[in-house]
C-alpha cells in the first residue's frame, strides 16, 4: 500500500491548488479524480466552459459592437453550436495541458479512479475498469465539487429539458428559452443566449435574483435585459414543466404558462460526496451534499482531513476555492498564514458583466453607518464613447465618519476587471481621497473610479484648503 503527505480527492480549483502548494513544501501528493481528465468541474462544466461560451457569443455576434452599428449588426450571421463548441473544446484543451504540466513540474502524481474512504487513513482507489487499489495518507482533502441538482419533478431528457451540463453539449441552438433560476449561473446563461438574439424567459421563485448584489446594480442589470427582450418572472414558483413535441411548457404557481422549444433548469447544484464513504470516518454531508468545515482552517469534524471548494458551500467561486485549498494545505503541514482580508470580490460573466467587494448599500444601511455614495456612468466616461458603451456604472460607498470605501459595485463592461481596484482599495483601507487626489489613465473605464469618488467628496461637502478640481 502507497503512502501520501497528502491525498487529494478532486482536481478543481481547490484540489490543484491544495495539491501544488503541499508538494512545493516538500510532501508527497497523490490528486484522485475520477473525470477522464484533469480539472475537474471547473474545467469541463463549470467556470471555463461558460466563460469561454460567452466569449465566444459576444465575439462572434458582434455584442461590444452593436453601440455603434446597431442591435442587428453581426460578425457572423448564422451562428451555430459547432461555432460555439471548437472553441470551447479548445480552451478546455489548454486548460489540462497546464494543469499536467504544473502537477509534472511540482512531482504531483495523479490517478484516474473514484476514492471513498476505508478509515480515517486509508482510501479504496477504483478505477473505471473496476481495478481497486489501496493508499494511506497523512492528510486528506475533499475538493469533488458540485453537481446540478435534479428533482425527480423535472422531466430531464437533455433535448427539451437540460441542467447546466448539458447545456454545453447542445446541439444546436434553440430558438426560445426558459431559464429556471434566478442566481449566478441561471443568469449568466440566460443573457449569453440572449446575445445570440434568442428569446428568453428568465423564472425565479424569490421576489429578486442575485440577493447578494447591491439592489441598485441589480435593478439597472433586470432594466438592461427588459430592454434587450428578456422577459423576467421574478416571485412566481414553478408547479410543473410538462415536455410537448414541439418544446417544453413550464406552468407557474400564478396561473401563467412559459412556452419555449428548451427549458434550461439551473436551480442548485449538489455536492459530490454520495460515493465518498463519509460515514466511515464520521464526516456528515448535508441534504445537498455539502460539507461543514472550520471557516479559517477548512478542516472537517475530523481535523486531518479537510474539505475546500464549491462542496463546502457559498461562495462557491473558482477564485476563493484556490485560496482555500491553499490555505488548507498550508495548515495541514504547520505553515501559518497571516488572517485573510476581509473582503474578496465576485464576478458575475453575464452579459453585461456584474462585480462586487465590500458591503451593499442595504448591509451599510443596516449596519447603522452614516454613508455617501459616488456612482459613475461609464457613457460619461471617452472611453465609453470610443468603446460604444451606452450603459453600466460603478458606484462607490464611503463611511462618512471615516471617508474609509465600503463596498464598491459595478455592472457593465469590463466590470470583473475593474473590481480589483476597489479590493485593494478597501483592504489597504483607503478613503474617498485616493481617488480625488490620484490619476488613472485617460482614456479609461477605469477613470470612473475618479469620477464617481469626486462625485462622493461633492456630496460629502466636506471643507478643505485646497478643493479638488472636477
């Protein structure tokens, strides 16, 4: 029996970070992933095939162009999904060639098989062909991600009715749609069809979607795709999806019946774990499969095994999933980390794209706070004009005791790019005077960070010796 530092169960996001940063402290690492190749589901259906599909989308239908040259222009007119597809399978190509050669470079060996756990030190390898081995560790890690959830209510076919999975292997592109699910991967899906100019209905039970977001980027986001086509059914539940020859009805609790040839059911994912043999090293995993850890070590009830990525839960995002796994590594083996900063940003791959550090407008109001905002239009920035940008905003919040930035939100173009000034902005805590007082590159979208934090210091009306000019 082969013994491992570290055994790491899944190579997502959090597994290969897990994986590199133990064998760059000098530990044996064995990654387990029973998928054909590496990556896990970021790689293969989650994170980089549907940014590369919205890539594709808005390039290939002209999307950034259409401020200039209208809203029927396009680069191809008759786009399918072979288009959408080739490039697709070629992201995806690159994305494990990197990741074999960073595990090669850092002695990470790997295994094609399923793990479940013999005990608390030993897990059963099985490989696809039915060939079982056994390994020890020291260390274990539970990075297998999630799964779509799939009530027996919905009458999956994967033609008429598809999960988020199958949504990329489409094969050809649908002429309606009905998205059902209002948060993050619901909407990306339901505005990257709609840059196709297919009509789409977008379903979600709650009286909002994206609770998380700041109201305001919500409610100009929900305004932008009213005013493109998307038809939104927001505080309506979903009694039943009935599969018809033609398409797919979808009959909401209000009475009203969605018509479209494809229903997409994107409502929750579910944790793989079902097949983890958790119960025998005493590890419980919720209703939706997800796992309770410490949130500052990532360890399970059982302290030398830990569990990091969307399988713990919110935030679910491939950017905190790495550093979990990180840090988690980095526990396992002794090496203390200074606390992590506060605040870490989310990114949103709609169309048009939505991110957000730092507190909402509600969660400052609710804290009790006195505060002041500074919103920037990016139609009112030249780099807007020149890029033919007719809609989005940043918006800033400042403490007006501190004048310290608080959340800062933007939707719009380029908006998970720009984020990253506003983190650091927040956890280097700056004040409103970083942006009044420093110079941004001109012409920029990011120069609406100057715009909106001069338009926070008017409303502030504060007094100073020498004023900032406007």
């Amino acid at each position: 029996m082969e013994h491992f530092d570290m055994l790491v169960i899944g190579s997502g996001p959090s597994g290969r970070r897990a994986a590199v940063q133990a064998a760059k402290l000098g530990k044996s690492v064995l990654v387990v992933d029973r998928g054909r190749r590496l990556g896990g589901v970021s790689v293969h259906t989650g994170t980089i095939p549907s940014k590369t599909l919205r890539e594709t989308v808005l390039n290939l239908s002209g999307w950034r162009e259409r401020g200039f040259y209208g809203r029927g222009y396009r680069v191809k007119q008759d786009i399918s999904s072979t288009d959408l597809i080739q490039r697709l399978h070629k992201t995806l190509d690159h994305e494990v060639e990197v990741l074999q050669h960073q595990f090669l470079r850092n002695g990470v060996r790997s295994a094609q098989a399923g793990a479940s756990f013999i005990d608390a030190n030993r897990a059963r390898l099985t490989t696809e062909t039915g060939e079982i081995s056994d390994v020890s560790f020291d260390h274990a890690m539970i990075s297998v991600g999630t799964r779509p959830y799939r009530p027996e209510s919905v009458p999956f076919d994967g033609a008429r009715v598809l999960d988020s999975d199958e949504v990329l292997e489409i094969e050809r592109l649908p002429r309606t749609l009905t998205v059902i699910g209002g948060g993050v991967i619901g909407v990306e899906y339901a505005t990257i069809f709609s840059a196709l100019d297919v009509p789409v209905t977008l379903v979600e039970p709650r009286d909002r979607i994206l609770d998380f977001v700041d109201r305001e980027l919500v409610d100009d986001f929900i305004h932008q795709l009213r005013d493109r086509g998307v038809t939104v059914r927001l505080g309506s539940s979903v009694n039943s999806i009935e599969v018809r020859p033609t398409g797919a009805e979808v009959v909401l609790a209000d009475g009203r019946t969605v018509r479209s040839e494809t229903v997409l059911y994107a409502a929750g994912r579910v944790g793989n774990t079902a097949s983890l043999g958790l119960e025998t090293v005493g590890i419980e995993a919720d209703g939706r499969g997800r796992i309770k850890v410490d949130p500052d070590t990532f360890q399970t009830s059982v302290p030398h095994i830990y569990a990091c990525g969307d399988v713990i839960g919110f935030p679910s995002l491939a950017s905190t999933s790495m550093e979990q796994g990180r840090v988690a590594a980095c526990h396992a083996f002794g090496i203390a980390l200074p606390p992590p900063p506060a605040t870490f940003p989310y990114g949103i791959y709609a169309v048009p794209e939505i991110s957000t550090v730092g507190q909402s407008e509600e969660e400052v109001r609710k804290s009790g706070v006195a505060y002041e905002c500074g919103v920037a239009r990016f139609r009112e920035t030249s780099r807007g004009h020149i890029m033919g940008v007719d809609s989005g905003f940043l918006k800033l919040i400042f403490s007006l005791e501190t004048r310290r930035l608080l959340g800062a939100h933007i939707v719009g173009e380029g908006a998970t790019e720009l984020i990253h000034i506003g983190q650091a902005v927040i956890n280097l805590g700056g004040t409103v005077d970083f942006f009044v007082e420093n110079t941004f590159n001109y012409p920029t979208l990011a120069e609406a960070y100057k715009i909106a934090g001069l338009d926070a210091w008017n409303r502030m009306g504060w007094r100073r010796e020498a004023v900032p000019a406007a």
